[in-house]
C-alpha cells in the first residue's frame, strides 16, 4: 500500500473509531433522557410510584404489567399502585400506558444503556417479572445521601468514568495539615456499592449533569494504590444533605 492510501486509511480509521464512541455516547443520554421523561409523567399522575414492572423476553421486547410502590419494609412485597392487566375504568395511568411500555422498551433496547443498572428482577413473583427502579429526581443528591449513610463526613468521591462509575475513594473531613481525609476503601456493603456505582454512571452518560458535577482532579492527585489516572477520572464534590 503506498504510504498517501496508508494514511488516509489510518485518518478514516481515527474518525471511524471517534463516530462509534459518540454515537455510544449518544445512545446512552437518550436512553436516560427517555427514562426521565416517562418518570416524570409516571410520577405527576402516581407520585407514591418506585418501581415500573414487566415481562422481558429474548426478543428483547416487553410487555408493561404495572407500577408498584416502595417496599414497606425489608424483604415484603410492594404494593401495587396500578395493574395495567386489569380492566378497571378511570386509573391515572391509563391514559399513558402504551408510552410508558414503549418508552422503557426504548430505554432499555441498548445492551450498554445506563438504564440497566436499575433493573432487578422481582423476587416476589415466581414468573418473568423484572423490575426497573424509577430514576431519583436528582441522583447527585441521593448519591451524597447513600455515601454519607456510611461516611458522615463525606465531601466529595473520586469517580472513574473507565470503570462505569466505581468509586475510587472518599475524601471525608480535613487532617491537621489541611488536606482531605482520604479513605480509598469505602465501608458500605456490596449492594450499597452497586446502587452509587449505577447512578454514577448514569450522571457521566447525561452531558448536562456531568458538566454540572463533577470537575477535573487536582494537579497533584495520586492514585491510592499507585495506578494511572486519565481525563476519565474525576472528582464529584458531593451536595449537602438534609
């Protein structure tokens, strides 16, 4: 290959490459600009609403079963707040029943979407039935509200966006010298780690809420186990809480 054909092919390469992570990129947002949207019309006719639950099938299609609400306590049921298999008259989620199947068929289509994180299938049923945690109104908040239920003093996380969310450290509190307490371990339990990783990775995917929250590492910042950092990990000071 003469070296011109080499390297328009090694430029259409470049671009190639750079296309598919922006479309991955946009395909991720819109996946949770979609979830958004039918959470907010689900919340403004059900408020008490948590969980949307459904059949999922190999076609990678769905059929919608209903709503439920919050657990009342550990390990129960919840409470089904509205049946979209029941034939009952003047329900407040009639009327958008066929968008909110087809918007969280949408929202999940993606083997990558960020949606995911937030599905679990529904212990309280024997059959095909899964669940999908309705997003919080503002994730950054209950971010803080999860990481300071084990670390009070918490003030901001580092965040590798490589490893979809995971938390790297804590930064808790001042030391005598005026540099934040690190604590490159967090105490929170596997699950508790699961849920902040999911929404992390679901405020990197949404542009508007990454540019809002989380900033570029200080210049000096080191790794706690010595490894390399990149543009990917950032620091997310963390909002108060109540």
């Amino acid at each position: 290959m003469a070296p011109a054909a080499h390297d328009q092919l090694a430029i259409l390469a470049g671009q190639r490459e750079e296309l598919q992570a922006q479309r991955l990129r946009t395909e991720k947002a819109y996946c949770l600009a979609v979830l958004d949207h039918i959470t907010a019309k689900i919340r403004a006719a059900c408020p008490e609403a948590v969980y949307v639950t459904f059949a999922f099938y190999s076609s990678r299609t769905l059929e919608l079963h209903g709503v439920l609400g919050a657990e009342p306590r550990p390990l129960s049921a919840c409470p089904w707040l509205w049946d979209n298999r029941e034939g009952e008259d003047e329900r407040p989620l009639d009327d958008i029943a066929d968008q909110i199947e087809s918007d969280v068929q949408t929202a999940l289509a993606p083997h990558c979407s960020p949606a995911w994180a937030s599905v679990h299938r529904n212990t309280a049923s024997d059959g095909n039935s899964w669940l999908l945690e309705l997003p919080p109104a503002d994730r950054a908040a209950r971010v803080a509200e999860l990481v300071r239920e084990h670390h009070p003093e918490a003030t901001a996380l580092v965040v590798d966006g490589r490893a979809a969310g995971r938390v790297i450290e804590v930064f808790q509190g001042v030391a005598d010298d005026g540099t934040p307490v690190r604590t490159p371990r967090p105490r929170w339990s596997a699950d508790c780690d699961t849920a902040i990783a999911g929404l992390l990775a679901q405020v990197l995917a949404l542009p508007a809420l990454a540019d809002r929250h989380l900033m570029p590492l200080p210049g000096d910042y080191s790794h706690p186990f010595g490894i390399s950092t990149s543009d990917q990990v950032s620091l997310m000071p963390l909002p108060p809480t109540a």
